[in-house]
C-alpha cells in the first residue's frame, strides 16, 4: 500500500516495502537472480541501487549477439546454413541486450560514475565488475556452440578445476519419434560394426568429441577473470538455450582454480585440454521411454591421464551416470552396460 503525507509543504511517497529490512529484500534480490532485472531494481531507487551489488545468486543468460565482419563464415564440419558456431570469435561479440538495463545504474557512492561500465566494454567480467558477493553464478549463451546436421543430437557436460576433470558426451545420428521397425537397424551382436569404421562412423564421432571439448575449453577461458575477481564463488554453471552443453565448477574446483594457473592453449583463447583417455561405447539403434528412438548412439566419457585425472573410478561412473535428465539418462544408463573400447587422446 503507498501513502502520502506532507512534510513542509513537500509531498513524500512512502510503501510498505519500505517498512521490509535490507536482509529480507536480500532475499527477494537473490530468488531474482537475473541480471537484467537486477539491473532494472537499482534504477527503481537508491536503497535497491546499494542493496544490487551484495546479491550472491546471479543469472546471466544472453539473449543476443552481434558478430563483426568475417565471423559468419561457414563452419567447414557443418552443412547446414545455420550460424551456429559463437565460439570462432567469442571475444568479439558484443553484450548489447545485456547490457541495457545497466546502463542508467548510478553508483550509490559517487553520482558521477556509473554502477557497470560503458556499452563500449562488453565482457562478462566487466558486466559482474562491480557484484563483489557472488557465491553462485549461472550464465546461458544464446545457442548451442557446436554445429550439427538437422535431426543429430549432441550433448555434453564438462567439469573444470585448473583444467578439465571430466567430460562426458552424448550423440545420436538421428532421434526417431516412433519406434523403429526395420529389422536391419534392431540387429545388434554389441560389438562396433565394420562399417562404423569404413563409412565415416567413427572420425563423425572424432568431430563430435574434438567440437565439444574445444567448446568446454573456451568457456572455461573466459570464466578466467570471473573467478579471480569474485573470490566468494562457491559454484559456476555455464550452459546454452539449445541445452546443448554445459560446464560446471563446484566450489573445491573453483579453489583449484585459483591455486593452479591455467594453461593456455597456444593457437586460441581457450584453455588447454590435457591429454585424456576416452571410454567409447556404441549401439546401433537404442529404444528410450516415450516411443523415443536414438539411431548411432554415441556415449564418450573423458578423463585426463596421468596426474590431470584424480578422480577416483566411482566419482567417474557416478558422474558419467547422473549427467544427463530424462530419455538421455535412460541412453546413458544403457550404453554404459555395452562393450568398451578404449582411445587416447594427445593433448591440444
């Protein structure tokens, strides 16, 4: 309910919002967690635009980028015309939606400054700058970051300290709404056909494998001056709206982070990825819940070799199983009962 009352001739709104303490709207701002309505909450008043920066829970999720010239060339492992690939030039796009609701923020502190910088610096770093109690971060790319052909599914999930711990990776050549009922496809010995390897099956899954971790690895590049500069984060999820991948750092990697200095890799602006040993199994055709079919089931999981990979066997297999929700969970509890071959992989 809003009031009004007169105090020398001057007339002096007030709510009963006002009447709620500072750590009962801390709350409400951390259930928001948005960064643009966070942004639009400090405009509203100078209480919300001092309370904004104490926030620990922070959402990002990037609606819209704008390439500069030369980023939509066609990526050569993808024949279908979708610009799909954020990642050639990452650091060029510009944070234009997301910056927005910002860009009238005063710092409670000094009138003449604003709370975030200008349009003209658009880094996910420079958009949490002035945020300094963020605990947990979560930020959405607008689409997927490894392109496909129509009607594959591709999914990833990948956990970073100082570098990659784990991966896993999940593909199908084409998902089928109704079970299959061509008898070729359904015979299955659980061995890899011959023609996986003779008819492009395999260096597909290579392409596949390769695309993701380079993905994995960018992002966790950029994270770089997030966690460094936000020493309270106790958990990072960077994901995309397609639900494609998804990179996470609980709080004990986040502290190897900080301690262990991240590798570079020498040829891009992404963090190296180590040399791993890959777990590879494969069924021809797989038959889910909900009349779901996968044909080319792919199930890759990822573990660097030697000193890189301390998880133990358990902590590997538990992850590998809880990665993905629903039918592909149902995929991956499946595939990891098939037969295994075992690949290295160099580091690059």
């Amino acid at each position: 309910m809003v009031s009004k009352t007169r105090v020398c001739d001057a007339e002096i709104y007030s709510c009963d919002f006002d009447q709620i303490p500072d750590s009962i709207a801390l709350i409400i701002l951390n259930k928001l967690a948005d960064i643009r309505s966070l942004g639009r909450c400090s405009a509203v008043c100078r209480r919300f635009n001092s309370l904004v920066p104490l926030v620990q829970d922070v959402y990002i999720k990037i609606d819209e980028v704008v390439t500069i010239s030369g980023d939509n060339d066609e990526n050569p492992y993808c024949s279908s015309h979708k610009t799909r690939n954020l990642f050639s030039n990452i650091l060029k796009y510009m944070f234009l939606s997301l910056m927005k609701p910002f860009l009238n923020i005063r710092n409670s502190n000094n009138t003449n400054k604003t709370l975030l910088p200008q349009v003209s610096q658009r880094t996910l770093d420079q958009v949490l700058k002035n945020f300094h109690y963020i605990q947990n971060l979560w930020i959405e790319l607008p689409a997927a970051d490894v392109c496909t052909e129509d009607g594959v599914v591709l999914k990833w999930k990948a956990e970073f300290g100082s570098t990659l711990q784990n991966c896993v990776i999940l593909g199908g050549t084409q998902i089928d709404w109704k079970p299959v009922t061509d008898q070729g496809l359904l015979e299955d010995n659980g061995s890899i056909p011959e023609s996986f390897y003779t008819n492009g099956g395999l260096k597909l899954r290579v392409v596949w494998t390769i695309s993701s971790l380079i993905a994995a690895s960018t992002r966790h590049y950029l994270l770089e001056p997030i966690i460094r500069d936000h020493p309270m984060l106790k958990t990072v999820v960077f994901t995309d709206a397609d639900g494609q991948g998804t990179l996470s750092m609980s709080s004990e990697q986040l502290k190897e982070f900080k301690e262990k200095p991240l590798a570079a890799s020498a040829s891009s602006k992404r963090t190296q990825v180590p040399a791993s040993n890959m777990k590879l199994r494969y069924a021809p055709y797989l038959e889910l819940a909900e009349g779901i079919g996968m044909q080319g089931a792919t199930l890759v999981a990822i573990k660097p070799s030697g000193e890189g990979g301390s998880s133990s066997k358990k902590e590997v297999e538990a992850f590998v199983r809880g990665t993905f929700d629903g039918p592909f969970k149902a995929a991956v509890k499946t595939l990891v009962k098939r037969r295994t071959y075992l690949l290295e992989m160099n580091g690059f």
